[in-house]
C-alpha cells in the first residue's frame, strides 16, 4: 500500500476513528485503526466489537492495500508532522509502515488486516432519514440523563420508540429522566443505542439547522448504522427492559412554576459552593399555599447554610392544595442544573404533585422535550 495525503485530514480522520478503538496496553488489531486503500480513497476504520468508526478521505493513491496501525501512535506521529507538504505513507513487507514528509522519516510496526474483526454487512430493508442537526440536538437534551453503572444495561443508553409517526427519545438512570420527541416520517420500531454510540453520534453530526444535511439509519436484527456522506457509525444495540416512562411523565400536578431558567440555574450553582463529596445535602424549594411570586431555594451543610429567593409565576391547580400548608420539595442541585441546562429555553415549566413525586421540566407553551428529577426524601 501508498498514498500521499494532506496532514490535517489524515489527522482528523484518524482521530475520529480512533474514538471506537479498544484501549489496551499491548497493540493488537483491536487497538488499531485499519488502513484500506483503494484507488484515491482512503478508508481508517475503528471497531473494538460493541461500535465502530468508519472515515473516508480523498488521498492520491499510488498503491492500494490494507494495513492495521497502532491507532494512538500512528495518529500522534501524523500530527506532529510538518505541515508544509504532503505526508507519504508505505507499507513493504507486508507490515512494516513507512510514514514520511520533507525531510521527515519514521517507521513503525503494522498488523496484518487479516487480523483485524469482521465487520457485519447490514440488510438495509429498514432504513429511515433524520435531520442531523435534530438527531444531533435529541440526543444532547436527552444525554445527561444516561445511566453510568450496570444495574440495569438497559438504561445505559438511549431508547428510541417511533410510534404514529413522532420519534421519542428517552434516557434514564434512575433517578431521573429526559424525553425528546420529534415528528419523523416512520412508523413502529423501537430500539437502544449504546451511550459511547450517543456520544459519538453528538460530536460528529453537524449541528447547522440551515443545511439540508440527513443521516441514514440502518437497523438489521442487533445491529445499527449512522450513515452520512464519508463518515459511519456502526453500533450493537442494547438488550433488556426499558422503564415505562410514559407512567413517570403522565401524571396530573397540583402545581405548576414558571421561572426563568438562568436565575435558577444561577441560584443552584450557588448553593453547590456548600455541598461537596464529604458535606452533602439536597436543595429545598419552598412555594406559600396561596401560589405567589416566589419560590425559597435553600440548603444547610456543615460548611454553612444558602437562602435565595427566585421570582416566578406560581400557580396551584387544585383545591387539595390550595389548603396545604407551605409546600418544600427537595432534590439534587446538579440533576436539576442539567436539566435546566438542557432544555435550552429561557424559562421552563416545573410541574410538581407532591413533596416526594417526580418533578417534572417542560416547555412553557406546547413542547417537545420532558425532564423528570426524583425528589429527595426530607429527614
């Protein structure tokens, strides 16, 4: 294999399949990028066997052929090539790696691309298109609400449900939830995307809402693929039992705030200078019975306590509670913050039902997201 290539694209595009590859201490096909060369197309691919990367790249090919080179070394040594020519990469004896440009030469050892995992080929009998600026967008709101542990695999990723023609996308870690929904021209499939499979799809698909740029979908049994123009990401699907979050979000509240979403946050994070890993506390917000214009946030730690009152628009939805004394819910600052953060909106909706039911964050006027905090019990 030969080919000479311009050095920021060969960098970008073994950066960004390095993202799918293995970390191991010891190089082998699983940690590598694999190199293919046909004509004056250069394909780099990174699969560690849950999701892979695949970049095409325009290259002048003298030579073609295949190669699997140590993504992390291979990607450092091509970035710190001069940049005032063309970088020149040859394989001889089938895995040894010439890398050169001006006056610069380096070597390094390959692995056969024989050694490197099959890469299914999917049925593309289902296959939709979405917007990737709306893909990009639902998968943010909705992401920070992703499980980090395994209690339940499942919920360590993204559910997609697309039910009369409206795409829901949920994540859940237990403690919370965040729901996006979109219109979509597709009907009935459900699946969830690993979050590496998200993160990755949020940092590669472009975010311009005035391109008329689509990304692919391919579903074949376990398996998905993001397809669009030089880039593909192909990804396992997760298995097991989703939460049933239309019972969590469809409930009828007692109350309803509408607050500026930058005062809260700003509050909020004011009230973090208190709470830290050894002195933890959740964040107590007070409404009066009658409704009213302001909503208390307050917390007491051992390192001092936080009060600060937040104008809003209150409003109480029935007579249950309108004769209730002072309502306090409590609940953790940084889940609400993400949220709030999120919604990217300048002011929001909170629904609340009781002092220890979900909180949930809307839009004020008919909307398309829904974020859920589980409230914390007061001792």
């Amino acid at each position: 294999m030969k080919f000479k290539a311009e050095k920021n694209r060969l960098s970008e595009a073994i950066i960004n399949a390095s993202k799918a590859c293995a970390v191991k201490t010891i190089f082998n096909a699983l940690d590598g990028v694999l190199l293919n060369l046909e004509g004056d197309v250069l394909t780099v691919t990174g699969y560690d066997l849950e999701i892979g990367i695949r970049i095409k790249i325009k290259v002048e090919g003298l030579e073609d052929g295949e190669i699997v080179v140590d993504a992390r070394l291979f990607g450092d040594m091509i970035r710190r090539m001069p940049s005032d020519c063309p970088i020149e990469i040859s394989v001889y004896n089938e895995k040894d790696v010439s890398i050169n440009a001006g006056k610069v030469k380096l070597n390094i050892n390959g692995v056969s691309s024989s050694n490197f995992p099959n890469i299914i080929e999917l049925n593309e009998s289902v296959n939709f298109k979405l917007k990737e600026a709306v893909v990009k967008n639902m998968l943010y709101q909705i992401s920070h609400a992703i499980a980090q542990n395994d209690i339940n695999p499942a919920l360590m990723g993204a559910r997609f449900d697309i039910e009369d023609g409206i795409l829901y996308v949920v994540a859940s870690d237990g403690m919370r939830l965040a729901l996006r929904k979109e219109k979509i021209n597709y009907n009935n499939i459900s699946f969830i995307l690993p979050e590496k499979t998200v993160t990755e799809l949020i940092r590669n698909l472009s975010d311009s809402y005035e391109e008329e740029n689509f990304v692919t979908v391919i579903i074949d049994h376990n398996q998905i693929c993001f397809l669009k123009e030089n880039y593909i990401i192909f990804s396992r699907l997760l298995d097991g039992k989703f939460i049933d979050y239309n019972r969590i979000i469809n409930f009828q509240p007692n109350r309803e705030v509408k607050v500026n979403c930058r005062d809260m946050i700003y509050s909020l994070e004011r009230s973090l200078l208190l709470i830290t890993e050894k002195y933890k506390s959740p964040v107590i917000c007070s409404l009066s019975a009658e409704g009213g214009e302001i909503m208390k946030i307050s917390c007491k730690t051992n390192l001092g306590s936080f009060e600060e009152n937040i104008d809003v628009k209150h409003s109480v939805l029935n007579e249950f509670a309108s004769h209730s004394k002072e309502f306090s819910i409590a609940f953790n600052p940084r889940f609400m913050i993400d949220a709030l953060k999120s919604s990217g909106c300048d002011e929001v909706k909170i629904s609340i039902m009781s002092e220890l039911s979900p909180i949930k964050i809307s839009s004020v006027s008919e909307g398309d997201f829904v974020f859920i905090v589980v409230p914390v019990r007061l001792k």
